[in-house]
C-alpha cells in the first residue's frame, strides 16, 4: 500500500484552497432543496441524507395526539387502523421534503384531505401539513405550497359543507362557520411563517455571499498589492545588479579596481533586495503580524540617488513647497513611484541623467521624474507592469499618474497624490 502523504503547506504563488463553507443555522438546513448562495452549502447538506430522525418524531407526535383527539371527539369516526396508516403516510412523505418538497407538500395535504374526508378526528396532522408547506416555501416553491394548502383548504369546504351527507360518520351535520375561520386563520399563519423564514433565509444567504465576495475581493487586493511590491523591489534592484554586472565584466581585465566596486554594489543590491523580499513574504506567513522593519518612505530618497548613481545614472533632486509628514500609505506610494520611474530610465533610457522633483501642494504630493532621453536601443527587457503598478497605487489613494514622451524630447512621470494636511516634518 502507498503511504499517504502529509499534506505541503502553502507556499507564495499556490493556487487559492478552497475555502470552508460557513456555519449554517438551524432554519437554513431545513427543507433545503434549492442550493443557496454562490455554493450552494444547504442545497450540498440538505441533499445528504433524509430526514429520518425529525420525520420519526413528527410520526409518533401525531399518532399519540391523534388518538388524544378521537377521545375528545366522539362524534367523529373511531380511529382505526386505515386511519392510522394514512397518518404514517402522511407524515412517511415527509421524508421527501428537502430532496423534492413539491411531492411532500402534495402528498401529504393529499393524505389529510383523505383522512378528513373519511371522518376521522381533526387533530394534529394538520401539523404535517405545516411541515411540508414550511418545506415547500422556504426551499422557493412557494406557488406549489399555496397550491397544495389551498387543495387541501377547498376540499375541507366541500366535505364539511355539502359531501358530509355521504360521507362517514353517519348522522354528521355541516360544520359551523367558525370552525372554517379558525382553519383558514391557521392556514394563513402557516403560509405567513413559512414566508417569513423563506425571505430570512434569503436575507441570509444575501448576506453570506456578500461576505465571501467581500473576502475574495481582499485576497485579491492583497496579492495584488504583493505583486507590486515584488515586482518593484526585485525590477530595481535586478536592474542595478545588471548595469553592475555588464560593468564588472567590460572592467575586469582592464580596471580590477573598478570591476571590484561594481561587485560590491552588487552585492549591497541583492543584500537589500533580499530584505525587502523576505520583508513582503513574512507578511503571508504571519498575516496581521506587525512588519518588522518600518515601510520605506520619501526619506529613503537619498538611498534611491546612491543607487542610482551606482548603475551610472546621476540624479538630482528638488523640493518645493513645505515638506509635510505623510501618511504611511501615500509614502509608501511616493517612495515607489519615484523608484519605479527611475528604474525605467535605467532600463529603457539611453540618458544618464535624471532629476526628481518633489512637490509638497496645498493637500496634494507632486512627484516628477524627467530624463532627457533619447529611448535605449535594443530590448530593455522588463515586464511592462511597471506603469500600471505606478497607476494602481496612484489610483488606490484617490491620485493620478501621467507619463510620456516630453515635447522637447526625453520622458516624463508625473504623479499627483492627495493628502491628508498633517504636521510639517520636523515640528512637535
């Protein structure tokens, strides 16, 4: 025999499991027959296995109670043992209700309007016959549950109003007006229930797919958010280490001096790049866990010139207005955006020189990073999700980002962020 295998946990980049059906409540496993939601988690329970417990229960509820009744009406015809076997039929039918609850609902308000018609003592399998309704209407046929109550109603009129002459027992006279309007209150009150936990169920497996939309959407908001800083990290630091490497190699044989220092840079880039990597990876680890290092931000500004520079491309900054301290969010942003866009000008621009401007406006972050260009030849490589991960985290805070080819030559980015005014930098 094989050995079963444990289970591998879940690693970065799985396909999704899939997730545990929520807790049901009690009314939401009865009578089941229609799959509700976007599972179908009580039509998969409700088709599992019938119903024998409950039914034997109701079974035996309405024997006993039956017989309680024939003693309490005399005038009725005696219970005997036909009468007993469309009792057990009645409520046998029952079992049927969450696989077909239209054949439940009909079949037994069929073998009470026998029971009825034969004379027997009005008494508790009425009580079968609210089951099979409530069944009926909670699972959604609503229209077969009238229709089998109504049968059931109309068929009392003609045998208490006009068949009882024929009909057992012997000497019986027309049942009284009030005796019909306690019916017809009790099945009102029947049908009224049965409504009210049919649109309560409804109500709940609204609100249950609701929420499992609501918790597919994070999940994919947080891979999404994953991806992005993945994809920003690694896009930076792989395309210093590249310039780094090309450099290193053009330069061993004839400047070891220089070829050393484009080593070293490399190995401070992957050195970081592995940080902020296993920095994004602890948080699937550990969901909800505080990070352990606090999320780059504008201060991190010089660092991006530094490495920059090291894959020979010389940055100079400007600020204008009055630097304010941002939320952890938008700085976030801002150190991506402006990492990302210089990135770019490493890959796919043939120019060495690019300026960051940083632009603090009345509740809005300017960010502009020009190059004068002109594009590099060949195939830059790259992905091409670099500006839409620009875009999305633009767009995630309410902002914008423009980018393209300048008039007078060279490419630009442009991104505007809305702020909440805080404090300025530096100030208690």
């Amino acid at each position: 025999m094989e050995q079963q295998q444990p289970p591998r946990p879940a690693r970065c980049g799985d396909p999704a499991r899939p997730r545990e059906a929520p807790p049901l409540p009690p009314w939401a496993r009865f009578g089941g027959a229609r799959a509700w939601g976007a599972g179908g988690a009580v039509g998969a329970v409700g088709r599992s296995r019938l119903p024998w417990p409950s039914t034997a229960l109701l079974t035996v509820f309405v024997l006993a109670g039956s017989g309680y009744a024939a003693h309490n009406q005399p005038d009725r015809a005696p219970l005997d043992l036909f009468a007993r076997l469309i009792v057990v039929a009645a409520c046998a039918v029952l079992l049927l209700r969450r696989r077909h609850p239209v054949l439940a609902v009909f079949g037994t308000a069929g073998a009470t309007m026998v029971y009825l018609g034969a004379g027997y003592p009005y008494g508790p399998i009425l009580v079968a016959v609210a089951v099979g309704c409530f069944a009926a209407i909670v699972a959604g046929h609503r229209r077969a549950a009238w229709a089998a109550v109504g049968m059931l109603w109309l068929g009392h009129l003609l045998v208490a109003h006009w068949l009882y002459r024929w009909l057992p027992p012997q000497g019986d006279r027309a049942a009284p007006w009030t005796q019909e309007l306690v019916v017809t209150a009790w099945v009102l009150a029947v049908a009224a229930v049965a409504e009210l936990m049919r649109v309560r169920r409804e109500q709940w497996a609204r609100a249950g797919a609701e929420r499992a939309a609501a918790n597919r959407r994070r999940a994919d908001e947080e891979r999404l958010r994953i991806a992005r800083e993945l994809h920003d990290v690694l896009a930076h630091s792989i395309s210093v280490i590249n310039v780094q490497a090309g450099v290193g190699l053009a330069l061993l044989d004839s400047d070891p001096e220089q070829a050393r220092t484009a080593l070293t840079t490399i190995k401070s880039a992957s050195k970081e790049a592995l940080g902020e990597v296993r920095q994004v990876l602890d948080t699937l680890r550990t969901p909800g866990d505080a990070p352990r290092s606090p999320a780059p931000g504008l201060d991190r500004l010089p660092e991006l010139v530094e490495q920059a520079a090291a894959a020979g491309l010389t940055v100079g900054t400007e600020t204008t207005g009055v630097p304010e301290s941002l939320p952890p969010g938008a700085d976030l942003a801002a150190f991506r955006i402006v990492q990302e866009a210089l990135t770019n000008v490493v890959r796919h621009s043939a120019s060495r020189t690019a300026r960051v401007g940083v632009g603090y406006l009345p509740g809005v972050l300017e960010l502009r990073v020009d190059d004068d260009g002109p594009a590099a030849p060949g195939d830059a490589g790259g992905s091409g999700n670099g500006l839409i991960g620009m875009r999305e985290r633009a767009a995630a805070l309410g902002g914008t980002i423009e980018a393209g080819p300048r008039p007078d030559g060279g490419f630009r980015v442009v991104a505007r962020l809305p702020l909440t005014r805080t404090a300025p930098r530096g100030t208690p």
